[in-house]
C-alpha cells in the first residue's frame, strides 16, 4: 500500500487536535471524535494531558483512506512545548498547517510556517473554524498570500487554480490565454508536482467542530503530499520522540528513512562521554520489540515507516542510528525556540534528592532541551524551561510518573557572556609530575550571533595531533561557564603555541590544561554580559496599540515595525527576556483576551551587570589551580566535569 507521513501544526486553540480527531473518524479509526476540553481526545494519551486538555507531547496515529496507510503526528500547539514541535519535523514527509479562519494568520502561525518551510516540507493550508462568526476563507487566505507565501492556491477557487498552475509552464501559459480548457487531473498532478517542491501550498477550508471539509482534507493530503522516499539499504533513522510501557519501560518513537530495524537487532550506542578523555562510550544493545503506531507489535520497521523501539534504553530523543548522512533534514535542536530560563527544582524532602536527580535525567533524556544539571558545589538541581505552563506539566509529572513532590524556585534568565578585549590565555601544566601540558590561545571578541570559532596554527611536531584534538574536545567544557558563570560565545579562539614533552605528558594532561587556559584567557581580557532579546509580535485592536506601545517602552523595549490592517495592527517589538517573563498574562488583560502574541529569541546584546546577574560556578574553577588539578585527577568529590 502507498503511504503518507504528515504532521498538523497549529496556533494554539486553532483547532488542531479537533481537527485530528475528526480525520480518524472519518478514516474509520474512531467511532467518534474526542474532546480537548472533556479530556477525551485519543491522540491525547498522556493523563496530565486529558487532565489538563492540552496537548503535551507528540504522537503518531496510524489509520487507512483510499488504500493509503496514513501516519498522522499531531503535535502540541502551546510554545512551551516547540521542542516537541521541533523533533517532530525529523519524523515527517509533509504537514497541514490549520489557520484559524476567523483570526487569521496569527504570530505563532506564520513561526510554524518559517520552521517549516525552513526543512523544505511540502505544506497544505486547512482554513479551520468556518462555522465561527466572521469567518472568512478568502480573507484568512489573503492573509496567508501577504503574510506568509504568496504561492497559497484555494483548492474551492477553479479560476485561481488553473491560474496558479499555468502560471508555473509557458506551454500551459499559452494554452491558457487561448483559451484552451486544461483537464482537472492534469491541473492535479501539476500541482501535486509543485507541492512536493515547495512552490506551491494548496488550500482548504472548513470546520473541524462541525465535520465540514474533512474528507476534502483526507483526499487531499493523497492527492498533493508526497510518500516517502524509501531507496538504500543502509540504516538510517532517528528517535524523534519518546515513549512509556507500563511492562516494556521507555521507547522511543522512530522514523526510519533507510534499511531496517528488527527485534533482536544489536546495535551500537552512546552511553555518555567519558569525563577526561570526551571520548563518547560505547555500548551494544539489543532491540527487545518493535511496536507499530497501533500499539501492536510488528517485529520490524522498514523504511519510511514510524513505530516504537524498545530496549534501546541508552539512546536519547535526538538520536541518529545509522548513517547521518541519508538524513533528509538536520534539525539542530532549539533552531525554532530554545529555553531562556533557568529554574531551580526543590525536593520537599531533601532525602529524595537522588530521585530527583535520576528523574530530571530521565526526563531530559526524553527531552534534551531541558538540561538538567545538578552541582554538587551548590546542591541544587536545575532545568532549562521555555515557560512556565512547562513548569506546571514538570510538577504534575514528577508526582504521577515519579512519586515526587517538588517545587521550582523562581524562573531566572540565561544569559551569555563574552570577552571584552583580545587576551593571551596561558598554562603550563608540568606539576605536580607525571605532566606536561603547555597552551597559549589567543582570544579575541567575536561579531555578536557569530558563536565560537576556533583554529589551531601549532604544527604536529610541538604538539602532536591527537593532543590537539583533545583541546578540541575539551573547548566546550572551558566555554561552559566563563568568569561571570555564563556560557562563553561570540569568541574566536585560536591555538598559537605549546608543547607536549616524549617522557612526562599523560595521555589525558591537555584535557585538564585546556579549561585553565581558556580561563586565564577570559580573565585578562575581561567579561561582558549578554542578555537575551525577543523579537516579540502583537496582533491586537487598534485601539490598544498605544498601551501596548508604553509596555514596550517600560520593559526596555523597542518597537520596530507596525502594520494596520482594517482597524487590526501588528507590531513588532524587542524586548529583553529578563523584563517580560510575566508579559503574556499582562498582554491577555490588556487586551481583554482579543489580541494574541508570540515570541522568539532575536539576539543577545550587551548588558549591564547590574541589570542582570552573575550565575555560581558548577564546578572547580580553573583559576583555583591546585584543587583544580586534584579535582581533575578526581582526587576530589564531583571533579571539575560535574554539570
């Protein structure tokens, strides 16, 4: 049978989980469509989630229409949850984005389409909720024509299709403007062509609430969507998202591209990375069983397919098994959001800490975005969230899943930091013996967004390759944290001088040496604090844009752009993070729940230390020599790899 991979994405309360619902129906998978509101959806498995009525997590739903075996990805629509948008994008071959008919194109939707586009993913428009008042599918579409892509053809418009499609062929041109008919199937197949290239986005209407439009929809999503491409034998796959049995444990949802994987297969995986060398550690695992998106077990995933991999208990979210290079698209996690805050998770007893900290790892594996990391030096466990209906699901989570109480301190910025002014940073790591290290860098401030650089210019003969790549690989941990405590970027680095020694230098000595480098470095030439900033958009009622505009003003802001279209405006700001965490709550109000707003990270810029703040070192700091250099031969507790 053919197949389709799809997602659906949405700006929140656009309909989209409805939407789903309505298709399994339609398909036969449903007897009838579950609610959101009721907690009933069926692609809302999750308890918190049917508790709560949102969406949390991804998941994929298998069902048949026309002879086509349909994976359908339904995905979370609240911003706290883009991660899970985001790894979605590894698992498909196309997508639906559901505009709501009566608002319009709203901020979070014309981010879904940039991130979308952005993979090169064959997209179709399904204009929702035409049973609202004041829907209107031929002004949401012009919208999306002014808004988004001028390559929107309305499927209900004959007129614009044939236009859209000859357009696109002089032949047809020709035939057209003679007046010449050209066949339905072949404006289709046309189309279709121009959809999988993305040139093309067909459009929709209809109203997921009321069953109006879907099997439309349905026929469609055969019609103009691409199957997946299923040639090469070598394995190729990556885990996109992740997945409990109450008698297998954790899986892992895995779409594959290329060969195939089978119960009892062995495979190779990364258990971690040792902590002096940065060598990654290898185990071998066995698959335990293969479960389709149906819940059964199949035995054995093929290419192009999306199932359930138990046993692989070591491999993480994000995992690529095989070959990385059959990978049709890279998506670098938080490309589409990153977290911005940093909070603090607190045991209510202190001797469940270690629960705590073994359930964070387990979540961060199924999420690696939320970057736990517990200090041994502070004791405090801390997490990396996009918001705080995040932190909300956090804590039911860990008191269902884990039998945990804990409460989260308040949510605090990250920010970054860089060097104020080029600096030499030196060592030489030749006591206590057996050692022998020695390093200069140059380090220079680098253009804001340009991330960190580096090059060596030593040759081989003062310090031999495999030493240099261990410099290489010990970068990232010296840049961890800076002077300020802050990840170190928008720098460039370079190795100018050094020397290994035939008789005392240790195997692992220039991995211990590059952290105290890099550190003198950052001390001599002096630490500037970045703070991130949001490029922010606001769609709200004309008569709301002055105090929006003070807001703007009173938070450190700076509008940037405003666009007014019959009495609705559109401006664009940016805002620090630091002064608008509570923003979205005092914009609801303001508004009175008429406008809507969403936000992405546009830069990081200069601050003020006292503007912001400093963060605790997580570990040995390099400058304190002596207990570094214990700390590094783990003569102390923690070592100075403890994140």
């Amino acid at each position: 049978m053919q197949l389709r991979n799809f997602g659906i994405f949405a700006h929140v309360d656009a309909g989209k989980t409805t939407l789903s619902e309505q298709l399994l129906v339609h398909a036969g998978r449903l007897r009838r469509a579950g609610s959101v509101d009721r907690g009933t959806a069926f692609t809302d498995d999750l308890a918190v989630e049917r508790r709560r009525g949102i969406s949390v997590r991804a998941t994929c739903v298998e069902f048949e229409w026309r002879q086509t075996v349909i994976r359908l990805i339904d995905t979370p629509g609240h911003t706290d949850f883009s991660a899970e948008i985001e790894r979605s994008f590894w698992a498909l071959d196309a997508a639906i984005l559901v505009v709501d008919a009566a608002q319009g194109v709203q901020p979070q939707t014309g981010a879904l389409f940039r991130a979308l586009q952005a993979q090169n993913m064959p997209m179709l428009f399904f204009l929702n909720k035409m049973d609202r008042p004041g829907a209107d599918a031929d002004a949401a579409l012009r919208q999306i024509l002014k808004r988004l892509t001028p390559d929107a053809v309305p499927l209900w418009d004959t007129d614009a299709l044939t236009e859209a499609v000859c357009a696109t062929d002089d032949t047809l041109t020709e035939r057209y403007l003679n007046g010449e008919s050209v066949p339905f199937p072949e404006l289709r197949r046309r189309l279709a062509a121009l959809t999988h290239a993305g040139r093309a986005f067909p459009a929709l209407y209809g109203s997921a609430l009321r069953d109006q439009g879907i099997e439309q929809l349905l026929d469609a999503v055969l019609d103009y969507l691409p199957e997946p491409e299923t040639a090469g034998a070598d394995l190729c796959g990556v885990a996109f998202a992740a997945a409990r049995d109450p008698v297998m444990g954790r899986g892992l949802w895995v779409r594959l591209y290329s060969g195939a994987l089978e119960n009892r297969m062995a495979l190779d995986l990364t258990a971690g990375t040792d902590h002096l060398t940065g060598e990654p550690i290898t185990v071998q695992r066995k698959i335990s069983q293969i479960r389709g998106p149906s819940g059964s077990d199949v035995g054995r995933l093929t290419a192009g397919g999306i199932g359930v991999v138990y046993g692989l208990n070591e491999a993480e979210v994000g995992h690529v098994f095989g070959d990385t290079a059959r990978l049709p698209r890279k998506v670098q996690p938080g490309a589409f959001r990153t977290p911005l805050m940093t909070v603090q998770a607190i045991p209510d007893r202190p001797e469940t800490m270690q629960a705590l900290r073994e359930a964070c790892a387990e979540l961060s594996a199924e999420d690696p975005l939320l970057r736990a990391r517990y200090s041994r030096v502070t004791g405090e466990m801390r997490l990396q969230v996009m918001g705080k209906v995040q932190l909300e699901i956090l804590q039911e989570l860990l008191t269902t899943r884990f039998g945990l109480s804990v409460t989260f301190g308040e949510p605090a910025v990250i920010y970054r930091e860089t060097i104020r002014k080029r600096a030499v940073g030196f060592v030489a790591y030749t006591m206590p013996k057996p050692c022998w290290a020695v390093l200069e860098f140059d380090i220079a401030p680098g253009e804001r967004g340009s991330g960190v650089t580096y090059e060596s210019v030593v040759p081989g003969r003062e310090i031999l390759p495999r030493y240099q790549h261990q410099v290489a690989q010990a970068l990232p941990l010296a840049l961890s944290q800076g002077r300020l405590g802050w990840q170190v970027t928008d720098v460039r680095i370079t190795l100018t001088g050094g020397n290994h020694h035939l008789i005392h230098t240790h195997p692992l000595d220039f991995i211990v040496a590059t952290p105290m480098a890099i550190q003198d470095g950052l001390r001599r030439g002096g630490s500037v604090l970045l703070e991130p900033i949001l490029e922010m958009t606001f769609v709200l009622p004309e008569t709301q844009t002055g105090r929006i505009m003070s807001d703007v003003r009173l938070m450190r802001g700076e509008v940037t752009d405003t666009r007014n279209e019959d009495g609705v405006v559109t401006l664009t700001a940016l805002v620090p993070v630091a002064t608008s965490l509570d923003y979205p709550t005092a914009f609801a109000s303001a508004t009175s729940g008429q406008g809507s707003m969403s936000a992405r990270l546009h830069s990081y810029r200069e601050c003020p230390l006292d503007l912001g703040h400093t963060a605790p070192r997580r570990g040995v700091d390099p400058l304190d020599t002596a207990k570094y250099i214990l700390a590094a031969r783990s003569a102390l507790e923690g070592g100075i790899f403890d994140e």
